[in-house]
C-alpha cells in the first residue's frame, strides 16, 4: 500500500493542490455572478444543454452555482480519472511491466496484497471531494452557504463513486491482465453513467435507466442540498464490495510476471 501510494505521491498532490485551486475560485467568483439572472434565463432557455452540464434550478444560487461548476460534472470527472487511472496501473500495468511478479514474491499473500492496493485505491478516491469540501465550507465567508450535513454526505458519495469505478477497473485489470483495456472499458462505463444520470430529464427512454448509474446515485439527485440518499449510499457500498471481491478473487488466479 505505502509502495503503491509512494510511487504517485506526486500526482496526488499535485491534483489536490490544482482541484483545491480551481475549486477556491469558483467560490470566490460567486459573489460576482450572485445577481445576475441573465445566467438564470441562459439555462431556461435551453434545457438540454442545462441537463447535460448539471444545471438544476437557479444557477445563481448557492446550490446552483455549485452544482453547475463543481458537483454535477467536474468533480466527479477528476475524481474518476484519478481512481481509474490506479485501478488499471495497479495490477494490470504492473503485471505488463514485470513488477508485479517481484512484489507477489515477498511473504505475503495475494489476499493481503489485493486488500492493500484496495486500500491504497480508496486513499487516491478521497483528494478531489476532500479539496472540494473544505473550499465549499471556507465558501460561508463570501456568502456560499450550503448546509453542512448535505454536503458532508454528497462528498463521501463522490468518494464512494470514485472507488467503486477504480476497483471495477482493478478487477477488470485482474480478469484480463490488460491496462489499456481495464482503463478503456471503465472510462466508457463511466461516461455512459454519466449520460444515463444527466440526461435522464430530457430524453423519455433513459428516464428510468437513471437508477443504473452510478452517477445518478452519488451526484445526480441534487445531494448537496438533499444529502445522500440512504438507498443510494446502500447502492454504492454494495457495488465496491462486490467488485472488490471479484478483484480479489481474479488477483488470486492472474498469471504474473
């Protein structure tokens, strides 16, 4: 786990530092589009471009503001490319450079070894939504106010989110021994989430495909006034311990080098 976290040290703060920068400018930009209602009408006159970036209710609301620039579309998105990113490196990218057989050589089992790149997988879920949360609560002193609760409650869902995607990629890693394929077929999986949850309002046949994303259950319900559902939360729990099953059990089957 300390290996695996050691070797992207870098790209993990660097991500946390430039997300936590990006977010604490959207924060700060609220107080300027706070009263203008041109971006209100902008949105009402176009409500499938308003579905397909996030946007629900007043865009110059707290909500609104923050659903459009941060929690319907970019955080999820950076979240995601951060786990998938491990979740096909992790096995499959290091079976395909021969490191993974020199690891699997020390004293310790294949279980153990899946469990820790599993943990060190839910350690690179977390950046993006924690540098997110933190910006939105320092957002009160400029007048984004949000209730805590709800916001607590969405951020863990995008963490939640962010795993369940990157062990579905390390599983998928582990069935095929393939990166590319593991990140190509997350990555498709996850936007096709995404359209499912966005869209869902404005095409009538994808209206009750919704409850199949996973996007729908972590961003997609206006959680950061609503909070996470519990049916929901129960939804994104049950997927990543599924799909961390199968990791482990496929991991103990891989043929490594």
């Amino acid at each position: 786990m300390r290996l695996d976290l050691r070797l992207r040290r870098r790209s993990l703060w660097a991500c946390a530092l430039g997300f936590g920068a990006y977010a604490v400018l959207i924060v700060l930009l609220y107080p300027s589009f706070r009263g203008d209602r041109s971006l209100d009408r902008l949105a009402e006159g176009n409500p499938t471009m308003a579905a397909l970036f996030g946007l629900s209710g007043s865009l110059t609301s707290p909500a609104g503001w923050l659903n459009a620039n941060l929690y319907a579309n970019v955080v999820p998105l950076f979240a995601l490319l951060l786990s998938i990113g491990y979740g096909a490196a992790a096995v499959a990218g290091q079976n395909e450079e021969e490191h993974l057989g020199l690891i699997a050589a020390l004293p310790v089992s294949r279980t153990s070894l899946m469990l820790q790149k599993q943990a060190a997988l839910a350690v690179v879920s977390i950046p993006v939504a924690g540098v997110t949360y933190v910006a939105v609560l320092a957002g009160r002193t400029v007048g984004l106010r949000l209730a805590v609760a709800p916001l607590t409650s969405a951020s863990a869902g995008v963490v939640l989110l962010a795993y369940d995607f990157g062990v579905l990629a390390l599983a998928l890693g582990c069935l095929t021994g393939s990166r590319g394929l593991s990140l190509g077929v997350a990555s498709a999986l996850a936007a096709a989430s995404y359209l499912m949850s966005s869209l869902a309002g404005v095409v009538d046949w994808l209206h009750d495909l919704r409850h199949l994303s996973p996007i729908y259950w972590s961003v997609g319900q206006d959680q950061i006034v609503k909070g996470l559902a519990p049916g929901s939360f129960a939804a994104l729990v049950i997927a990543g311990v599924l799909l961390s099953s199968v990791a482990v059990w496929a991991f103990r089957r891989l043929d490594l080098r």
